[in-house]
C-alpha cells in the first residue's frame, strides 16, 4: 500500500481525536465557562452541524482545485478551528470554533476516500478507505483517553493545543506524501458535475443505507454507559476501559470489511448489517454479566465498523464520474446518522421500555438498513439486464439490406 496512506491516516487521527474529545472534557468546559452540562453539550452539536454543513460545501467550492491542496487546505482549516477553541474567551465564541472545526471534517473523509482510491488497483480500493479510517478508529483507542487525560490535568485548552498540533503534522505529511496531480491526469469534474452526481437515484439509496446503518450504531451506543452501569453492573471508572474496547473492536471490524469488500463489496455490507442487527438484538441478553457485556461492545464496534469502508466506496462507485461531492456527502450521512440513531434510541429509553432498549432500536434501524441495500441491489440489477441485452446485439452483425429503424 502507498505510504501517502499514512497521511491520510494522520489527518484522520486528528479529526477523531477532536471529534470525540470533547465528551470527556464536558465536566470540565461546564466549570471553566460557568456553564451547565447540558449547554456544555451544545458544542458537540455544534461540532455535528459543522460536519454536515461542511462536507458537501466544501466539496463542491473545492470541486476543480487540486485534491493534494484541498487536502492541506482542509487541514489547514482544522487546525484553525481548534486553536480558536483553546483560545475561547466564552462559550458563544467556542460554539463558533468548534462548528468552524467541524467544517472540513466530512470534506477531507470524502476527498480523502477519493484520492486513497486512485493510488491503488481495483481490487485494493476497499482496503486503501480502510486504511485511511484506521486513523479515526484508532483515535477511539488512543487520541480521545490521551487528550482526555491531558485536559483534565493540564486543562481544556491544553487538549485542543494538542489536537492543533496533529492538524499541522498532518499537513506536513500530506505535502510530503501525497503526490502532486499529473499534467495529463484527468481534470476534475466541476460543481456542475459533482451536482449532478447527486441526481442519481443509486447514490440516494446508498446514502440511506449509511444513515440507517450507523443510525443502528449510535442509537445504542449514545446510551452505552448507562447500558454498562445500570444493567450489566460496572463501576463508572471502568467505562473508559470499555469505549477504548468498542476502538479495539472497531479497528479490527474496519481492516476486515476493507479486505473483505475488495472480494466482495455487496456481501460484505450485507454481511455487516446483518451482524449489526444481531448484535444489537443481543444486548439485552449480553448485558447480564460483565464478561458478556464486555464481549458485546467490542462486537458492537467490530460489526458497524465492517460496513464502513463498503459504504464509502457504494457511494463513490454510484458517482464514478465525480465522486467527491458524493464521498462527502456520505460524511453528512454518517452525522446524521449519529444525530438521528441518538434521538430514536433517547425515545425508546424516555417511552420506559428499558436502559437496553436503545439496542433494540437499534437493531431495527439496522434491518431498516438492509432493507435499502436491497433496493439499491435490486435497482442496480434492474438498471444493468438492459445494457447487457443492448451490448449482445450491438455485436451481431446484420444481414445485408437489413431495414435500419
């Protein structure tokens, strides 16, 4: 695999560094700002509408520069947003950084996935996404426990210093890294070309299957700690244990379904959400002993995570012709699909059905999922036994004096 890879996966780090940070340090933003916790949880909104703002109008304004300087730019980009949140007099003002920080975020996944793709043969495609991802999974493992300690024992502001500092590294490696475009490469398709890649009914079905599939993800695991302390009895102190597990479990889910989609991108999303919902529909049962709810959440985060390079790359193969807009909006996709999985798992939990009932929920949006994928599949197959039928004829020759319609 390219080593320009390993760029990618840094600006990844950072990304899912500063993403998930910052519901560690809620506590500690609430105290220095005088605010409450549920205001203080405004800035990981603010963070989400960024990202689905971010990802298709940064992709499309970007459309016809450079990829490799789109790349350093969003970059660039992020790396101002978080220093302007270490530097926040007050919460409005760190509201505003932190909405600025999640601009790129969607952008740089999508452009990122584009640019990984063509540095490989076909039938790496699917591992190269993987790889660029492996950056965010292992910024559950490692980044978010790090900047976490760092902010409480050096303070908030130290933790997005530091985030900052990955954001230029970044840079740096993807200027050393990632090659420059070639004079006689293809030229980018323009905003009126990634527009209408958007027109494509097969692009919409796959941007549902996104939403519905890791709505199945986070309507559960936005409630994983009460999951983890009220039913299957931990104390609150191992909970940061049990999160960098789902990481654990996540990487791993998101190098297999890079590698098994390279084979076979259909049977490996399929796969994948099939052992979602079942996962899901089995946490009421693993959250009864803590061996059984450990196994869980690293099984959580293994099977929704084997779906995520498949489904970048569905979307990028429904929009060949001018992927990136598409790539990022399947960004937004995975954002709304964390804003909206919360809010369906938070009404089963507030109509008093259970602390697991948002798996439960879960596991429907999970079938729900599937159910889309096979629309696209069928849609797909609908779309391709005409052409065939066309390519066959087109070869046989016709008789002389045969009428021409």
């Amino acid at each position: 695999m390219p080593l320009a890879l390993l760029a990618l996966a840094v600006g990844a780090f950072g990304i899912g560094t500063t993403e998930f940070v910052m519901m560690g340090l809620l506590p500690d933003v609430a105290d220095d700002l005088h605010i409450s916790i549920p205001a203080a949880g405004h800035l990981v909104s603010a963070y989400a509408l960024g990202v689905v703002i971010g990802a298709p109008l940064l992709a499309a304004v970007t459309a016809r520069m450079s990829r490799r300087t789109v790349l350093m730019g969003l970059m660039g980009l992020f790396v101002v947003g978080n220093a302007l949140s270490a530097l926040a007099p007050g919460n409005g003002s760190l509201l505003a950084a932190r909405f600025l920080s999640g601009l790129p975020h969607g952008a740089f996944f999508g452009v990122g996935a584009v640019v990984a793709t063509s540095m490989v043969p076909p039938e790496r495609k699917a591992r190269s996404v993987s790889l660029m991802f492996l950056g965010l999974t292992v910024a559950n493992i490692a980044g978010v426990p790090a900047a976490t300690l760092m902010g409480q024992h050096l303070g908030w502001r130290a933790t997005f210093v530091g985030v900052s500092a990955i954001g230029l590294a970044a840079i740096a490696s993807l200027a050393l890294l990632i090659p420059r475009e070639r004079a006689h490469s293809a030229p980018p398709a323009g905003l009126r070309g990634e527009l209408a890649a958007l027109r494509s009914l097969p692009v919409w079905l796959a941007l549902g299957t996104t939403v519905a599939g890791f709505g199945a993800l986070f309507s559960a695991y936005s409630y994983i700690t009460p999951m983890l302390t009220d039913a299957a009895g931990f104390a609150e102190t191992n909970v940061t244990l049990l999160l960098a597990l789902f990481g654990v479990g996540a990487t791993a889910g998101n190098l297999l379904g890079g590698r098994l989609a390279d084979h076979s991108l259909r049977g490996t999303l399929f796969g994948g959400l099939a052992s979602l919902a079942a996962v899901l529909a089995l946490f009421p049962l693993l959250m009864r002993a803590e061996w059984s709810a450990a196994l869980g959440v690293a099984l959580l985060g293994m099977a929704a995570f084997v779906t995520g390079s498949p489904l970048q790359l569905m979307v990028m193969e429904k929009a060949a012709a001018a992927p990136s807009l598409a790539s990022s909006a399947n960004q937004a996709a995975f954002n709304l699909a964390n804003a909206g999985g919360a809010w369906i798992g938070g009404l089963a939990l507030a109509a008093g059905f259970g602390t697991t009932s948002p798996a439960v929920t879960g596991a429907a949006l999970a079938v729900i999922g599937l159910g889309v994928a096979s629309v696209a599949y069928a849609v797909d197959r609908r779309r391709e036994t005409p052409s065939v039928g066309r390519v066959v004829t087109s070869h046989v020759p016709e008789p002389s004096g045969a009428l021409h319609h």
